[in-house]
C-alpha cells in the first residue's frame, strides 16, 4: 500500500459462516489497474457495525504508520450499499484524504431490482435501460441528462409511481451517501463493482475453510496461512495480517445487516 494513493483503490467486504460463534470476519485489500486484489489485512470482528469498521481501520491506520512512517492514504474506497461501512468512512475521511466513496454497481442493480419486487418485464427494462445509461456516463452533465429522462418515462409508468420509485431511487442513488456508482467516478481501468473482493472471499471458503464451520481459536491460523501463501506484490512489499476486534461477546448482534 505504500504507493500512490490514485493507483489503487481500496476495497473491504465482511463475510460469515466461518467460525461457529458467527463473528463475521473483514477482509481489507487493494486493486491496482491490472484489476488483480492485493489482500492487505483480516480483521475478526464482533459484528458488523459502524464502531467496529472505524476501529478496523484505526488499526491499519496505526500499522500502516508504524512500518512506513508516514500516514495512509485512500484516495479511493470501494464500498457497497450498506450504511455501516460509509458511515465509517465519512469519520476517517479527513484523516485518510478520500477523494471518493465509491459504490459497487452491483449493489445498486441488486437494491434496485428487490425494490422493484414483481413486476411486469417491460418495466424491469425501463427501469435498467436509464440505469445503465447513467451508470456509464461519462461526466456529471451526461448523468444529469439521462437522469432527468429517467425520471419523465418512469413518473408515466403508473406500476413505478405506485411504489413511489423515482422518490425512492433519487432519494437513494441520486442525491444519497450512495450515489457514486457511475464509471466517471471510478479511475480509469479500475472495476466498479466489488467482484475482486467478493472472488477472494470465495476462494478463502473453497480453499482455506472448505466451506466448514471452524472454532474460534481455529480461525486465526486459517487466516495466517493466508497471509504466508500470499506472494509479494511486486510494485511494493504488502503487509500482511490479521488483527481480532476489541468487544467480541456472545451478545453481540450477528445478524448480516448488508443490503443484497
């Protein structure tokens, strides 16, 4: 990660069904243009709340410190629907210098389509047919302009007015902490949705866990044997590692509050 904060975006995903008392765990790493993910650090949280992604990130923060001498800088975070981990970076923010928050893409077509709930198709195509021409705008004007089209068509569809759609959808993804999912947002060369991550997080239960439940004290060398097999990045040395969370008790809340 020491390296120039625009050449790579930062990504961080929580996932579960590791270990038998549900602590999910986080996984934090970096892509560069070659669209390949660098893994940088796990962190074995209590759950998955805005208190415990800022402390997760305090703590890459100190390290990252301790072994550069110099403060870590994020010019780009990857980040998906979920209103824990924005909330987390809007603390950090001046701190680690964002520049952007960005959504994943996939994210926005998943919320969208679950608020859509059943349609008729010709609707699910109009609805996708303005989402997509406004996901690959290439500036702010040209999203403006498909976006005020979007919004005519979808006001004169009576099934989208019934479930007050386009309140929801400029509510949400137009003027929302959620509305960084167009391409002219993301660097170029860069992915926009979170695929890098969520193929490791893949990888980690097929390879590592082989999709089993481990205990607790279990889980720490799986994440260690990670970090031994994973070769050096070779822009620059990756440090890796894993780190536990600071409250982990059985009366934490478990439950995954991510949006599909």
């Amino acid at each position: 990660m020491h390296r120039d904060p625009s050449s790579f975006v930062f990504r961080w995903d929580a996932t579960y069904k590791i270990n038998a008392l549900a602590y999910p765990v986080l996984f934090c790493g970096i892509t560069d243009p070659s669209r390949k993910f660098h893994p940088v650090v796990f962190f074995l949280i209590g759950r998955k709340s805005t208190d415990e992604y800022e402390w997760a990130m305090k703590q890459l923060m100190a390290v990252y410190e301790a072994v550069v001498g110099s403060c870590l800088q994020l010019h780009y975070v990857m980040a998906d629907a979920a209103l824990v981990p924005v909330g987390a970076l809007k603390t950090l923010q001046p701190q680690l210098g964002i520049k952007e928050v960005l959504m994943c893409f996939y994210y926005c077509v998943a919320c969208v389509n679950k608020r859509l709930g059943v349609v008729l198709t010709s609707v699910k195509a109009l609805v996708a047919h303005y989402l997509f021409k406004m996901h690959f705008s290439r500036s702010v004007g040209e999203c403006q302009l498909h976006w005020n089209e979007a919004k005519s068509a979808r006001t004169a569809c009576d099934a989208l007015e019934g479930k007050g759609f386009v309140r929801y959808f400029e509510g949400q993804w137009v003027n929302g902490e959620c509305c960084h999912w167009q391409v002219y947002h993301t660097p170029g060369g860069f992915l926009t949705t979170n695929n890098p991550c969520e193929l490791f997080n893949k990888h980690f239960k097929g390879i590592y866990t082989q999709r089993t439940v481990h205990g607790l004290c279990a889980t720490f060398p799986l994440l260690g044997s990670i970090t031994s097999n994973i070769p050096p990045s070779k822009h620059s040395p990756l440090h890796c590692g894993f780190c536990s969370a600071r409250n982990c008790n059985k009366d934490s809340d478990f439950g995954d509050e991510r949006s599909p």
